[in-house]
C-alpha cells in the first residue's frame, strides 16, 4: 500500500500571523524590508499568512522563522542546565 505523501511541518504552523509577522520584524525590522532582501512581490507574506500559495515567499519565511525557533530553543535549553 502507498502512504499518503507527508506534509512538511512549516515552522510557523501553529503561529498566530501577528508572531511570524513580529519575528520577521525582529530580523530586518519591517515586512517591506524583508520583502526587498528576498526579492519578494510586497504583499508576499500577507499573502501566504492567507493561504495563498507561493514557494518563494515560504522558503523565505521558513528560513528566518528556522533561525528564529533555533535561538529561542537555544536560549531556553541553557537556563535550564543552569
């Protein structure tokens, strides 16, 4: 029997968008910032934040909501060996 092709877990599933959107802010400091460091149309992240779908715009998202998760998992790992 075939499985069912598995979804890859986004690292923003389960994110409120306003927590994406801030992570976002918190590395480039605007959304049209981080638009124009991707070479990405302006309402790429709105868009996607709504369902609509766009490779590039996700690829871009996942990349520095990755590294955002990372470092916060990092962070909270540390002070619990303390």
């Amino acid at each position: 029997m075939d499985s069912p092709p598995r979804e890859t877990q986004k690292p923003y599933a389960g994110l409120h968008p306003e927590d994406v959107k801030a992570a976002i802010r918190k590395k480039f400091g605007t959304i049209a910032k981080f638009h124009e460091a991707h070479n990405l149309p302006p309402r790429g992240v709105q868009d996607v934040l709504r369902g609509r779908a766009s490779r590039r715009v996700q690829d871009a998202m996942d990349q520095v909501l990755s590294d955002a998760c990372g470092r916060s998992t990092e962070v909270d790992n540390s002070s619990a060996a303390a």
